[in-house]
C-alpha cells in the first residue's frame, strides 16, 4: 500500500515539532477568527499569509511550504470550528457556514444547554472532519492519476468548470459574480506575459512588471474591506453573553447527535467536492435533510439537537472536501482554497495532479497535520471553550485598527514597497463598496489565481491546433467539462426565471 | 440592493473593459511563433467584460424600485471612516520616512482613540506594545526587514 507509506510519510512531517506548533498555533488562531466577529475564514487566512511567510523564511523551500501550508490550514478549519461558538451564544454566526447553528444552537443555550451545544458541534466538527481526511486520502492519488491524463485543452475546460461553479453560486446576481469573475481574469494578465514575455498594461511602471500581486489584493479586499465595513457600520455586536454552564452532553445528546453527526459528514464532503458550493451550502442541507428525516420535525428551531450537530459536521466535512480538487487538481473551488492555493504558488508549489509526486512532503505531510489538528481542535474545544467565549468581549476599538495594522505590517513584509501599501488600501476600500453592493469577492479571488493557469493553457491548446477553437469542443473530456460548466449557469438562470428560490453560498 | 451604485459600477466596468480592449491591441506581437499571441485573452475578457456590464446596466434599469432595506436604519459613520482612512493612508505613506515603530504607534493611538477608547493609559499602553512588540519579535528575533528609526532622530 504506497499510500499509507506516504501517509506515514506525511505524519513524520507533521510530527516534527515545529509542525505541531505551527499546526497548533494555526487551529489557535483560526478558533480565534471564528470567534470574533468581523473576520471570517477568508479574510484570516489571507491576513496570516505574509505572517507565516516571515515565520519560515528561514527554512529551505520544501519545508516552507509545508510549514506554511499546516498553519494556514489549520486556521480554515479552525475558523470552521469556531463559528459555531457565537453562533450558539451570541446567535450572530461567526461566519456564513454557521447561520444555520443559530436556529437550534442559541435556542438550546436559551434553556441552560449551551455547553451541551458547543461540545456536540466541537464533536461532530471532529468526526466530519476525520472523515473527510480519510476520504481525501483515498482519493487524492486516483484523482491526481487521473488528472495527469489531462491535456492543456481538458484543463482550460476544468478551469473555467470552476470559474463558472463559483460564479453560478456566487452571489444574489450572477451577472455581478460573473463580472467579478473577468475582472478578476484581466488583473491578472497584467505583468510580463508568461509565454512570450512580453510586456502587458505595465505603462512602464516597475512594480506592475511582476503582476499585481495576489497577497496584497486578497488582504486588501477581504480583511480591510471588512474592517471598513464594521468601521462604517458600526456593526458591532453588544449583546449578552449567555454563560456556558455544563460542557459534556449527555449520554441523551450524544444518542441523537450520533447519526445527524455521520449524514452531515457524508453530505458535506460531497458538497465540498463540488467547486462553487462550499461548506455554507453544506450546512444548508444538511439542515434540510435532518427537518426532513427527523419523525418530529415541530422541535427544530426549538433547541433540537441534531440540528446543530448536522450543520457542523457537514461545514467542517465541505471545508475537508474542498481541499481534494485543490490539492489533486490544481482546482480551488471556494475563495478560502483559492487563498490557499495562492499561498502554495507564493511557495512555487503548484497544486495539482505532480503535487504528490513533485511535492511528496507538503502534500502529505499537509494531510496528516490536518489528521492533527483536528485532534488539537477537539483537546482545545473542549476544556477551553469558556476562554474562547471570552474571546467574543475584546474590545472593538482594539480589535479594528489592530487588523489594519496587521494588514499593514504582512503586505510590507513580504513585498516591501509603499506601492503595494497604497494598492492594498485601495483594494480595502474597493473591496468593502463592491461586497456592501452584493458583488461577490470570492470569484475575483478566484480568476485572479487561476487567470494565469487559464491563459497559458488555452493558449497552449491553441497553439497544438493551430488556433483552431473547435479543439475545446472536439476532446470528449474538455466537451464534458464545458459541457457542465454551461450547465452550472444555464440551471439556476432557469429556476430563477421559474420564481424558485436559489441556495446560493455567500461566502466559503 | 443599491441600483444608483450598480449603473456606475456597469459603467465603470464597461470601461475598464473598453481600456483592456483599446489597450490589448498596443501589445507587441512576439518572435513566439504562434496564432495566439498575448493579446488575445485580455482582448477577450475585455469584450466579455463590456458584455456583460451592458447587462448589469439593463437589469439596473429593469428592477423595480425596492427601497434598499439594507442601508436602512443604520446611520454609516462617515466622519469616524473618513478619519481612519485617512490615517491609515498617511500611516502608509510615512512608513518608510519615519519607520515603522513611530508611526504604527501613532496610527494606533490616533485609531483607537477614534474608535472610542476611553482611557489614554491604556490606548497609550496597547498601541506601544503593538508596535513595539511586533518590530522587537519581527526584526530582532526573525532578522526581517522593517524600516527602522529615521537617521534624523539620531540613533
């Protein structure tokens, strides 16, 4: 079995101590981030990106990465982790996936069962997210073989597959998604042109020669939009904290969370398998489908159980999930992952089907300190939910301008020139106008990373037919591909104009 | 959903996807010898981008008029936004004149204060620590690169 070797691999990495404490401190800091309102997953790994890019610059590129890599993934789920938390007691989500939590968790904490709620999601966080490594592990090497089959025209088809996923769920108006989307596609071809080196929209300005680069813009739109956003305002939650009392359910709780605990698993890894819908819509229907399955479906929104338990598992299950086509192919299918995807590249690791033969030790060694920093989550959780809680009451006046001194300090950090200083403010302020008018930030994010990879391949594509287009349409794969991307548009058009409501996942 | 905001912004697109057109055919063809030279995909995503912000205008147009309940009952702080933004721009701009310990620390005091914090002890304490702490930790203990006290001051 050459995978469990490479898993043994990959926890030797893991377990090497300054892993652990990398992995530690990311699931520290991403509890956190869930926690406080105002940042969600996106915006904290994009803030902790220049942080662990100065932490490990000292060590050799391969280590770095995978260093990087442990922490910042250890923040997503860790932010998943910890949206729950005001969820159940503040009943303001933390972030978009834990606005299904409220409806049962702040009812529960209401009749004295907070700590019940908290420790049932903590669990059901746990298990989903065990079982979404198990998964990927399975997965990963098939996929990759795969992907490796894939030509330049398959892999345009699979990347605009996912453009079009994140953009037909992206937001209320798929014409802003979409938007958001081309633009995000033409920031990135400024720059020196990747094939032919020529010089495009640089206007002779040095700093434009390497491209916009992608840290800044994603600190800029995501965390300084928010923090102008909560400036502006004023959003700034004052609402009492309900005491955790109790923090072991029951053996009562555990019965009936149980099977909730294994459907949101199931569930939300094969949403997060999905590009576009990402761990919000998991939680969604995994809400749905306990309402549905349950024999009295009269008790959720009054304090049920299992309709905490399922959402959370399922979040956590989708944000496992979604690293699967990040990781095998090179696919970042929510704005989180394409972060993350962004931070692989800054470390030149490309993802994608040679990152398991190229890139062995970030990889594995990646997926076996999830396997830890799951655990690390349920140990911390658990004990220390109540100092977590305490979390909540930092005083905004601190937190506020701290983010944007931190945003600050990590773009000068890594670039070092006042330009991109200027560029990221901008983007803060482009960032919280475009989202407070319902366009989408994700897809940008999204076209921004993947803007290059497109390009190249099309254009590689091209060149071997000799600029004939019609070389999409003929490879029976790339037709597949093209095929569902058309239909992710055409489907939720067609239920819109059928006055159904759409599902549709804000933010990943 | 503000439409007043969506026409600019269609507009706004539009041109910017009218300048990647105009500017893609400034482009230098190069020595590559292929049919797809690097014009071809700004030029693209320019004509998609125009497209596609003539719908976001027509549909603008086209909604009915929702009063937008999102903005309404919240008073947005334009003085408090205004002034951290402010200071965050001169933060930016003096970074590397002044260094990075100064003006963190006042950009910090000045912001906190205008977030609403009461005593000076503490915003004075809070904002010290910050940037001190994080130019001790960033530059002393991981040898990276902050600029450091200006030369005027002498030391």
């Amino acid at each position: 079995m050459s995978t469990l070797q490479y898993l043994a691999d990959g926890f030797y990495i893991a377990m090497q101590w300054h892993n652990l404490l990398y992995a530690f401190i990311g699931v520290l800091i991403g509890t956190a981030v869930g926690v406080l309102p105002g940042i969600g997953p996106m915006s904290g790994v994009a803030l902790l990106m220049p942080v662990t890019a100065s932490l490990t610059s000292g060590m050799n590129a391969e280590q770095a990465a995978a260093s990087a890599l442990i922490l910042l993934a250890g923040v997503y789920y860790g932010a998943m982790y910890g949206g729950s938390t005001t969820s159940i007691l503040l009943n303001t989500p933390g972030e978009s996936s834990s606005v299904v939590t409220t409806l049962d968790g702040y009812q529960m904490a209401k009749q004295g069962r907070a700590g019940a709620a908290l420790s049932i999601a903590a669990i059901g966080s746990f298990v989903a997210g065990v079982f979404a490594l198990v998964a990927l592990v399975f997965l990963a090497q098939p996929l990759s073989d795969l992907a490796l089959h894939f030509g330049p025209a398959e892999y345009f088809s699979l990347m605009l597959l996912g453009l079009c996923a994140v953009s037909g769920l992206g937001g209320k108006s798929m014409t802003k998604a979409l938007i958001m989307t081309v633009f995000g596609l033409l920031l990135a071809t400024i720059g020196i042109d990747n094939v032919s080196g020529v010089a495009r929209f640089t206007y002779d300005i040095p700093y434009l020669y390497q491209g916009l680069e992608f840290l800044t813009i994603a600190v800029g739109l995501f965390a300084l939009g928010e923090v102008f956003k909560t400036i502006l305002e004023n959003d700034i939650s004052s609402k009492q904290l309900i005491k955790v009392g109790r923090i072991l359910p029951s053996a009562m709780d555990l019965k009936q969370s149980a099977a909730p605990i294994a459907r949101g698993s199931i569930l939300g890894f094969f949403v997060g398998l999905l590009p576009g819908a990402g761990a919000t819509l998991a939680s969604f229907f995994s809400y749905i489908l306990e309402k549905k399955w349950s024999k009295n479906p009269e008790r959720f929104g009054k304090g049920a159980i299992e309709g905490v338990a399922g959402p959370e598992s399922s979040n956590n299950a989708a944000s496992g999930g979604a690293m699967i086509p990040l990781l095998t192919l090179g696919i970042p299918g929510s704005g989180t992952t394409a972060i993350l995807m962004g931070a692989l590249l800054m470390y030149n690791v490309q993802p994608g089907p040679l990152l398991f033969t190229d890139h062995p030790q970030v990889a594995w060694g990646l997926i076996a300190s999830m396997f830890i920093g799951n655990l690390m989550l349920l140990a911390l959780n658990m004990p220390l939910v109540k100092v977590f809680a305490k979390i909540i009451e930092t005083p905004p006046h601190f937190l506020i301008p701290s983010i944007i001194a931190i945003s600050v300090f990590g773009v000068y950090a890594v670039q070092i020139t006042t330009f991109d200083l200027v560029l990221l403010v901008f983007c803060g302020l482009l960032g919280y106008f475009l989202s407070s008018n319902d366009f989408p930030l994700a897809p940008l994010v999204l076209g921004l990373v993947l803007g290059p990879m497109i390009e190249n391949n099309m254009r590689r594509a091209l060149t071997t037919s000799n600029g004939d287009f019609t070389i999409f349409l003929t490879k029976p794969l790339s037709l597949i591909f093209l095929g569902c991307a058309a239909l992710w548009l055409i489907i939720p058009l067609i239920l819109k104009v059928r006055g159904k409501e759409v599902v549709i996942n804000e933010e990943a | 959903m503000n439409k007043a905001f969506d026409r600019y912004s269609s507009v706004c697109f539009a041109l910017v996807g009218a300048l990647f057109v105009i500017e893609s055919r400034n482009i230098s063809t190069s020595a590559y010898g292929s049919e797809v030279g690097p014009n071809l995909f700004p030029m693209g995503l320019g004509i998609i981008l125009i497209i596609l912000s003539l719908r976001l205008f027509w549909e603008s147009t086209r909604a009915r008029t929702e009063s937008s309940t999102a903005t309404e009952g919240k008073t947005l702080q334009y003085k408090r936004f205004l002034v951290i933004f402010a200071a965050t721009l001169l933060y930016v701009y003096l970074l590397e004149p002044v260094g990075y310990v100064i003006t963190t620390f006042l950009f910090l005091f000045v912001t906190f204060k205008v977030m609403g914090s009461k005593s000076y002890i503490k915003t004075t304490f809070v904002a010290f620590a910050f940037s001190a702490g994080v130019y001790y930790v960033y530059v002393h203990l991981l040898q990276g690169t902050l600029p450091g006290f200006p030369v005027w001051l002498g030391f």
